[in-house]
C-alpha cells in the first residue's frame, strides 16, 4: 500500500480541509463505497467514505451525541428504534444508555464495512454487541417499505445523498419513515451543510420533503471539526412532539448520562438557527409538494 502524508476532503474544487496522517490503516473498495482508515495528527483515527471524512475519534461524540439524545429526550417511552445506516456502531452506543429500549434494528447494507469499523473503531462498534441490537444487512428504503406503525423513533444516520444511499433522501423515504412510525413517532436524519452554494440545495431538498410529511420539522445545530465548513445540521420530524415545546430537562439529570457535548441548554440553543439558514428553511416549507 503506497504510504501517504496527506489526506483531502474537496468541499469543492476550490476548498478542501487536510489532515496529516501518520498512516493508512485501510484502504478497500466494496461494492458499495471506498473505504479508506487513517491514523492522523490532529484528529486520532480518521474514517473517509469516498473521500468524504465521516467521524474522528476527537469528534464522534458531537455528531452521535447530538442525532441520538435530542430525540430521545423528547420521546416518554421509546421502546423500539431503527437506525438507518449507523454500521460504525456509534449511534447504537449512545441509544444503550436508555433501559426503556427493548429493541434497536440497524439497517446497513455494507457488510464489509462494519466488520472495518469492529477492527478499527473498537469504541464505537461496542454499540452493536448490545443484545437488543439486530443488524440487517441490507437495503435501507427496502427495508422500510414493508414497515408500518412499528417504531417509536427511526435515526437516518446515513451519509450523503448520493451513490447507493440516495435512496434515503427522497420524497417516498419520508413518507415510507412516517408510516413505519407509531402515532407519536420522530425522525432524525443527518442534514448536511448548508455553507456552501454545492451542498445547499440538498439542504433545501431534505427539508422541503421532511416538512410535507412531518407535522411538526425543525432543524437543528451542531458544531463538528471534520466537516469542511465546521459546520452541520440535523433533520427533526415528528408526528406530535415540539422538540422544545415537550423537552424535559428534569427526566435528563436524572438519567445522569456522561456526555461531552449534549446538555438540555445546548438542546434549546440547537434550535436557534442563523438566519440565513432560517430563510432558506422557512422558503422550502412554503414550496409545493
């Protein structure tokens, strides 16, 4: 394997963020994605998913804490969850926190890449030994299509909407995810950047299905470091829960979870957006379907 000093996510043709590493653990094309594993300077261990840098073990916590404990703080009894992608694991650890879960499904069609990240993300990859946890190997839209009123809450922690998880950022996806969802259900997905003129529209496009099948959809807020711009957004969809309205910072201390990033402050302050990205919000949702 040729040895490399340095590795580069393109933002686009005139932006990347680069990382010097100290080596490539991995590289292996599957039929799915290129998976690349590297050892680096700054950020510890990197995973890249073609090209794209997806967690750092100096980062991970914000992005799992943020898609996982936002919901489940607003949810009084979630019993069943599904995640759609989260092989790394990392999504499924923060849901072991709560007993009330009997069931976690996890959808991810890539084999070979949760065996990659069992290797080499160990402290992640924990999440899946959890004995409520079922993994199904495959397609996330397929899986959902034969699902009704089954699930308390679905996190889609894939990754971006393009190759073979485009899929999961479509019209029928939020609708397939409304009713695989029980009468009170929510929805969090990933919602990428808005910063940049090349990510913006996909932004624009997730919200505009999420808020024509969802009742209630806001968007919130997180600051990560392996982001090219520093900064990202989450989706929130709910057949009936405010995600400020019913927060309950009470039932929150008295879980006494460890966390590094998620506080029920920060909750609140999530949802305060920019006002740039409140205009681009506020312009989907007055769009027809």
């Amino acid at each position: 394997m040729e040895e490399k000093q340095y590795v580069t996510e393109w933002a686009n043709e005139n932006l990347g963020l680069t990382l010097k590493i100290t080596k490539m653990l991995h590289e292996e094309q599957t039929p799915y994605q290129k998976i690349q594993i590297a050892d680096t300077l700054e950020y510890g261990r990197l995973l890249i998913l073609d090209g794209v840098f997806q967690t750092s073990v100096k980062d991970e916590w914000t992005y799992h804490e943020m898609i996982s404990h936002v919901p489940l703080m607003l949810h009084p009894n979630p019993e069943r969850v599904l995640i759609i992608g989260g092989g790394d694991g990392g999504v499924a650890r923060e849901l072991g926190y709560y007993d009330e879960i009997e069931q976690i499904d996890v959808v991810e069609p890539d084999r070979v890449f949760v065996e990659v990240c069992k290797e080499f993300f160990p402290d992640n990859a924990c999440g899946l030994s959890d004995e409520r946890v079922t993994v199904y190997y495959e397609d996330g839209l397929k899986f959902l299509r034969m699902k009704h009123d089954e699930y308390d809450l679905i996190i889609n922690d894939a990754i971006d909407p393009l190759g073979h998880t485009a899929g999961l950022f479509t019209k029928e996806f939020y609708g397939n995810c409304f009713r695989a969802l029980k009468d009170d259900g929510i929805m969090v997905y990933q919602h990428g950047s808005p910063f940049y003129d090349e990510d913006e529209e996909s932004c624009r496009g997730m919200h505009r299905k999420a808020s024509h099948s969802f009742p209630i959809s806001r968007v919130y807020q997180a600051h990560i470091p392996t982001c090219s711009s520093g900064y990202w957004l989450f989706g929130f969809a709910s057949k009936k829960y405010h995600p400020l309205d019913d927060l309950d910072a009470k039932r929150w201390k008295e879980r006494k979870i460890k966390t590094w990033y998620y506080t029920t402050n920060l909750h609140k302050g999530a949802f305060m957006l920019p006002r740039y990205v409140e205009d681009m919000l506020e312009e989907e949702e007055g769009r027809k379907k």
